[in-house]
C-alpha cells in the first residue's frame, strides 16, 4: 500500500457517459498530480492541484475536469466519454526527495 | 513545452546480461527521477538526481545525470527476472515538481 488511494480499480462504461475518479492523497501530502497512460505508453500528465487550487495543467482535455477538496481529496471527473479515453488513470502525491507516490490506479474502459 | 525522450523503447536481455536506457530532455532540468513500472502494477519511484555530472548507485543500478543537466541514464548490471518491467525517466524543468515522464523503456529478461 503505498498511501495514495484511488477508487475504483475498475470502471467499465459506455461512449458518452460521464464517470468520476477519486483520489486522496497520503496523509500529509498537500499535491495532486493526475496522469493518464494509454495502453503500452507511457505517462501523460494531465492536471496537478496543491492544497485546494489548480498549479498546473496539461494535455487535459476540455471534456475533463478536476478538483481538490478541503480535506485534500481529489477527484477527476471525464464526460462525453469516448473509446480513446480508455486507459490508467493514475493519481500521485509529492514528498520532497522522495519522488511521486503513486496509486495504484483506475483503469477505464469504455465500451 | 518541455520533451523527454528515452530509449530504447524494448529491450530484451538474456538473464545475466546488463541493460542500460537512455533519456534526453529538450530543456535543461532542475532534475531528474527514475520510475519503475512492473507488468499490471504502478510506477514506483527508484531515485532522484539533482546535480550536474551526479552518479547513484543501488545495489546493481547505477544512475547518471549528465553534466549538462539534459540527459541521463540508468544501467543494470547482470540482469535478473526480477528486474522486469518499465522503465520511466521523468524530468522536472520548473517549481511546481510537475514531471514530465519519457515513454520509457519495456525491460524483458529471459532466465
């Protein structure tokens, strides 16, 4: 277990849905990073949020969008969804010299 | 926007043999973090290099950041089954700790 918790593991849904994925961070981490990896690629950086607000974006496309909450969980959510956007979608927290912690994942699919 | 390319993209060893990947940064980088990826799992954070020229050893992985601060490289000596999976490079170039991640490097070993 490596603190950063993601749900759910897996998520399967139709073209056009809309679906939400939630992260919380390790306990005292203040950063959400969002990535998404496609199958066999590697990691696309989509959106990272620091105590509450937006630090950086990405290649995060406008039917995406995301948040953080006071008690430092995320959440991001897809809509319109399309056969593309199958994928891992992964979450991390940052700690200094310890690089990025990450969950262990969402991996979508839709049908 | 700031690229980090890593190659090669597959590599297939005969258990025993060493193994090296390479990662080039279009931009210089404040510095740069190795990743490890095992098949179906998440990418998990192997070291950070922050200095011109550093070198890190762990055990059998030797890492390097180039003196220029725009490439880098890890090596494996005498490979084992163990070693499996994918190999990420990831470069930060500003504060936010954003990483931008190479496609990384698919390690195959064959006992």
């Amino acid at each position: 277990d490596s603190g950063v918790t993601q749900t759910p593991k897996h998520l399967i849904t139709a073209t056009g849905q809309r679906v939400t994925l939630r992260c919380s961070p390790r306990s005292g981490d203040l950063s959400v990073y969002w990535y998404q990896q496609s199958l066999d690629q590697g990691l696309q950086f989509l959106i990272q949020y620091y105590n509450g607000e937006e630090r950086a974006k990405g290649n995060i496309l406008e039917r995406f969008s995301a948040q953080q909450f006071p008690d430092l969980h995320s959440e991001l959510n897809l809509s319109s969804l399309e056969l593309g956007d199958s994928a891992l979608y992964f979450c991390a927290s940052y700690r200094g010299n310890y690089g990025y912690t990450f969950g262990s994942g969402t991996r979508l699919t839709v049908v | 926007g700031q690229q980090v390319m890593q190659i090669p993209q597959y590599q297939h060893v005969q258990e025993g043999e060493d193994f090296t990947t390479y990662c080039n940064s279009s931009t210089t980088l404040s510095n740069i973090q190795w990743y490890k990826q095992r098949p179906g799992g998440h990418p998990v954070f192997l070291i950070q290099l922050v200095k011109s020229g550093e070198v890190k050893k762990q055990k059998r992985l030797t890492f390097q950041f180039g003196e220029a601060k725009k490439n880098s490289s890890l090596h494996i000596t005498a490979t084992q089954t163990t070693d499996v999976g994918t190999y990420f490079c990831a470069g930060s170039g500003n504060a936010g700790n954003m990483l931008t991640f190479g496609g990384g490097t698919r390690l195959m070993v064959k006992p």
